[in-house]
C-alpha cells in the first residue's frame, strides 16, 4: 500500500495532485440545420433556377455545474499536529475516507477517537510514587520505689509513619527504526526513536516502523 517502485504506480493509487488534468468546464451544444431551397424566376424566354445549399449552424454555451457538497464531519486523529489530540471536522486527509483506512481514522464521537489514540487531553497524569514507612514503639513501664511509695509510670505504644517520594529509574530510550515523518512537510522517511506512540502499537507496527530506509 505504501512503496512503489515509479511515481505513476504511487499516484495512481493516491491520485497526485500534479499528476491529475484539471476536467475541462462542461458545455452544451445546440445544432440547428436550415433545409437547402430551391427558387425559380421566369420572365419571358427566360427561366433561371436559383439554389440556396443547406446550412448548419452550432452554438456551444457553459452548462452551469451544481457545486460538490462539502465533506461530513468526523472526529479523527490530527497526525500533522503536535502532539495527540482528535479534531472535529471535516478537513480529514484524503487516505482516512477510504474504506480499507475509514475505520481507523474517522470516529463519530471524541471518545472513540481518543480511546484508540490516546489524547493528551483525556489521560490523566498518575501521581508521584510515594514509600510509606511505619515505626511502632512498643509500650513502657517504670516502676521508681522510695521510702513508703511506689510510683508506676506506664508509656503507651506509639506509631509514628513518614512518607516520602520514591525517585523512579528513567525508562529507558526507545529502539530507533525508519518510520515516516507524518507531522512534517512532504512525504520523508526519518531514522530516529521519536516517532509516535501509536506507531508501536501491535496493530500498527508492521505499517509505520521499519529496519531500513
């Protein structure tokens, strides 16, 4: 679906712009035919016979073309933005309305579309991982004896907790593959390990990240 080996076999799948002739305007032609006549003049000793030759005649003139009505609208994936969000409108590249692509790029609510591309917007951030420590002293009895007196002093058995944040190891950089450079202009592939997430998902992998150029 994707490489070809010339440009007529890749245009002819994704129609290029400049490869497609502008249509010529439509016109309506109307053609009219006068009958050929004959006319006869006599005058004494004479007699003269007069023929006009049929005639054709053509006027082309522009038939007034009904305008394309305009797209419907979707929710789908804004892969030329930064970042990932879902978009509302109906200025979706021409690939996601095809019927093998429809299903994966053009969503009739916000949810669906995020929940397949995970919008920045729609994910909360998880809080900080925290360690909780407990210390528990275990209860105490002094006895102090004096003439006469004895005095029992007892402690109760105390818990004390802390907590405090747990410094997470950084995960680790991404593998680099070849993969296409869908936010910038033109149609380029890049090697590096910035691509985005959805690309290395099971479903897409195959489609987006490559082992060479």
């Amino acid at each position: 679906d994707y490489l070809f080996s010339t440009k007529k076999k890749c245009c002819a799948k994704y129609l290029c712009d400049d490869m497609i002739a502008a249509p010529p305007a439509p016109t309506s032609t109307t053609t009219t035919t006068t009958p050929a006549t004959t006319t006869t003049t006599t005058t004494p000793a004479t007699t003269t016979t007069t023929t006009t030759p049929a005639t054709t005649t053509s006027s082309t003139v522009p038939v007034t073309v009904a305008p394309i009505p305009a797209l419907d609208k979707y929710w789908f994936p804004d892969v030329h933005g930064v970042g990932n969000k879902c978009i509302l409108d109906n200025t979706y590249d021409d690939f996601m309305a095809r019927p093998n692509y429809r299903s994966d790029y053009l969503f009739s609510t916000k949810k669906k579309c995020c929940a397949k591309y995970l919008c920045d917007d729609m994910i909360a951030a998880p809080p900080a991982p925290t360690s909780t420590t407990t210390t528990t002293t275990p209860a105490t009895t002094t006895t102090t004896t004096t003439p006469a007196t004895t005095t029992t002093t007892t402690t109760p058995a105390t818990t004390t907790s802390s907590t405090v944040p747990v410094t997470v190891a950084p995960i680790p950089a991404l593998d680099k593959y070849w993969f296409p450079d869908v936010h910038g202009v033109g149609n380029k592939c890049i090697l590096d390990n910035t691509y985005d997430d959805f690309m290395a998902r099971p479903n897409y992998r195959s489609d987006y990240l490559f082992s060479t150029k």
